[in-house]
C-alpha cells in the first residue's frame, strides 16, 4: 500500500496566527479502500476562511467541531487513483471536502464529492470562477441580496476569493460597486482589474465616512467580515436594504461568539432585511450556476487571480497568509 502526508488537528488553536502549535504534519500508511469510498491523489488544496472555526471547540457554529485528533479538512481538487463508486472512475478529476494531505480518502456522499471538467485551460478555475466561492458570491448577489441594476452594492473583504468574485458578479448584474478591502495596493487592484466604481481601504479611511457620500444610500451589502466594518455600512444603507451575510472572519481568531452590531438599531429604522447563507446550502444546485459562471468566464467577466504556494509542508503558511489579509484573490496550496 502507499502512504501520506496529512495534517492533524492536535489542538484548538489561538488566534489566526501560529497555527503550527494546534496542527501537525503526519505521515501514515494507506490500508484498503472502505467501501463505497473514493481514494483521491490531491493536486490543489484550498484554503478558505470558515474553516478555522471547525478547528475550534464551539458547538454553536454551522456544524459540529472537528475533534482533536482527527485529519484537517478542506476543499480539494485531484484525480482519483481508486474507487468503489461507479460514479467516480479511476482517472477523474474530482472537487469535494476531503483533506490537507496528499491522499485523501473520502466517502462521496459525505463530502460533496463531484466530477470536473478536465479539458479547461486552467484546473485551478474549479477553485475559482467555476468553483465554490464563485457559486457562493453568485447566490449572495443575485438571490440573498436581491441585487439589481443600477443599485449600489458593497462587498467586505472584497479583494479576497469570495468578495472578488462577488465584485464581479456585481458588475455583470449591471450593479454600482463598492469594495472594502485593506491596503492601498489591493484597492487600487479592485479599481484597476475588478473594475468597481469605489475602493475602499479601511486601514487608512473612514469606512462609515465614505459610504456616506453614496447619494440615496447602500442597496446592497455583501459582507464576508462582520464587527466594525458592519457596523460602519448598517447607518448608511438605503432604506429596503438587504444584507447576505457570507462570512464572519473578524470573529474566526476568538473561540467567543462574536457580540451583535453596534449599529443593530438600524435594522429597523432603515427596514432592512439581513440573511445568512453559506455553501452547503446549495451544493445540489452547482449545475444550475455553472451555465452563467462558464460564459462570464470564457467572456472573460468573471475571473479569479490565485495566491498560490507549493508544497503540503507549507500549508500553514498559505493558511495563515489568507487569514491575516495578507493575500489577494484565492489561497490555494499546490502539492
């Protein structure tokens, strides 16, 4: 049998930083296939932002906490080496929740396991505007927040994988963008490349004081951030306004929930209406995206740039790359 290098999760860790304490690089022997499985040689790995609260011991997230011990899951792109599923032949290139290793041994139905389009010019597009943070921007836009042309829509941590797509989901829908991004550099990148009409950089300016020169108000808000960047748009959306709700990060480094707007009175003196919403939602309607994403993207209208790092080994690095904002576009690791 052949072996693997995965990462286990040992403890809970500590912020968005030092993550080599809680997580550690193991190597194991690979025994037969379980029935009905899948066993998967990974070529990508992605490193996305919701995932850190899995490695926390909250039981009052979007699922259960992975238990001390266990491999570390994610997002992984590969083709499969062996297989009990009919649906899943040897030689496929596969997306599906599997794990940070090299190997990854799945159960198809468990983890959202699903065949690929091999023939693209570039693979990495199924991490990206053929992938999940693409369907999950084209849901937040286009059905949670009801966006329409001509309206002004905001989008949180805008220069990462999610809030760039959903920028440019934005722009195809025919929206008035603003992106709310950290630096100067990636504001000027959502200017120049995404293309948004308003670039924001809440290091170095006043959020709330910005939006505030939006005639009539924010239509729309796109947030994948929460705490004071919410409470900077909730007085300055438009009365009718709604907010998707995608993402949380500024809450993902404490183990503590995090505690409600500042700004929660707003809600009702502007009459807005505020959801929640995340990927496993939706898996079962990707087919029903894909026919859109594929023609923004051949037209070249929807596009992801990737953050790219090689090596299982330097998982950690890339991780905590995209946590602490210190990445533009899609983290992914290439092993």
């Amino acid at each position: 049998m052949s072996a693997t290098r995965f990462w286990r999760l040992d403890n809970h860790p500590e912020g968005n930083t030092q993550f080599d304490q809680a997580l550690s690089l193991q190597h194991e022997e690979l025994g037969p296939l379980p029935a009905g499985h899948v066993r998967i040689e990974v070529q990508y790995l992605s490193m996305d932002a919701g995932t850190r609260l899995w490695m926390s011991p909250r039981t009052d997230g979007y699922q259960p906490p992975l238990p001390l011990g266990s491999p570390m899951q994610g997002l992984c792109l590969g083709s499969v080496i062996e297989s009990d599923d009919p649906r899943f032949p040897t030689g496929s290139l596969v997306r599906g929740f599997g794990h940070w290793a090299e190997i990854a041994t799945v159960d198809p139905a468990a983890t959202g396991l699903e065949v690929v389009d091999p023939t693209i010019g570039d693979i990495r597009q199924h991490f990206g505007a053929l992938g999940m943070n693409a369907w999950t921007a084209y849901v937040g836009v286009k059905e949670v927040a009801a966006v329409q042309p001509d309206e002004w829509l905001v989008v949180s941590a805008a220069a990462g994988a999610t809030g760039s797509l959903a920028c440019q989901v934005g722009k195809n829908l025919g929206a008035k963008v603003i992106g709310i991004a950290g630096g100067p550099d990636k504001c000027a990148w959502l200017r120049d490349v995404i293309g948004v009409d308003m670039a924001i950089d809440y290091r170095g300016e006043s959020v709330e004081e910005r939006l505030a020169t939006v005639d009539g108000g924010v239509h729309a808000f796109f947030d994948n951030v929460g705490g004071p960047i919410l409470d900077a748009v909730l007085p300055n959306m438009a009365h009718y306004g709604r907010i998707a709700i995608c993402g949380m990060v500024a809450a993902y480094g404490d183990d503590a929930p995090m505690a409600g707007p500042a700004r929660f009175d707003q809600i009702l003196m502007r009459r807005l209406r505020v959801e929640g919403f995340f990927i496993p939602d939706f898996l079962e309607r990707g087919a029903e995206f894909m026919p859109q994403l594929r023609e923004w993207m051949d037209a070249g209208e929807l596009a992801t740039i990737f953050d790219e790092t090689q090596g299982i080994e330097n998982v950690l690095v890339a991780y905590e790359r995209m946590l602490t904002g210190k990445s533009t576009g899609k983290v992914i690791v290439k092993l």
